[in-house]
C-alpha cells in the first residue's frame, strides 16, 4: 500500500502547521485574563465540567480572532463605559470604543456559535 503511506506524512504535516497556529493564538493572552474569562463565562452559563470546556473553548475562539491587545482595550472600554454620566461617555460613544467593542462582540458571536 504505497499510497497510504505518501499520504499519511502528509496528513501528519498538516497537522504540524496547523494547530501550532491555533495554539499560538490563544498562548497570546495572558493565563490571568484566559482565566478570568473562562470564569466569568462560568458563572453566567453554569458551573459544570461541559460548560468549562465550552468557556475553555470560547476563550480560545476570541483568541484566534482578536489580539490581545484589542481584547484587553474593548474590556476596558467596556467597563470604562459602566461609569454613569459624562465621565463614562467617552468610552461609550468614541469611535475607538465603538470599534473596539463591536470586533469583540463578533468574536464572541463566533465563539458562541462553534462552542455553545
């Protein structure tokens, strides 16, 4: 069986490069702000082995679709915007914001559509 030989090293070598990419995505975010998330996510889904995997999961989506950077700026912008009257109102209403947080609610859409 020459062919399933040829093909398995293939198959092997797309493997090597493709999950390397994932996992250098989600290596990306700090270990504290993964589990703040993953905890979050829990607290609001239900506190349970299948709902840390999907947090677990959702966490690594954003990851592969938003840096780090402009995750932790929509965090910001998002909890800066918490804060009542005209002080909040920059981080409410700036494009900067606007931009920030709307990439993130994407990201999370997707994230919930492949883990929960």
């Amino acid at each position: 069986m020459p062919g399933v030989k040829t093909i398995k090293p293939i198959l092997l070598a797309s493997a090597a490069i493709a999950f390397p990419m994932l996992a250098h995505a989600a290596s990306d975010y700090p270990t504290p702000a993964v589990a703040e998330y993953v905890y979050g996510c829990m607290k609001a889904n239900g506190e349970n082995r299948d709902t840390l995997q999907r947090c677990s999961c959702s966490i690594d989506v954003i990851a592969s679709v938003v840096t780090y950077e402009r995750y932790e700026a929509a965090e910001t912008y998002k909890q800066m915007g918490l804060v009542p009257g005209e002080n909040g109102v920059l981080f409410r209403e700036s494009a900067p914001a606007k931009a920030a947080i709307g990439e993130l609610k994407r990201a999370q859409a997707e994230a919930d559509i492949r883990c929960f």
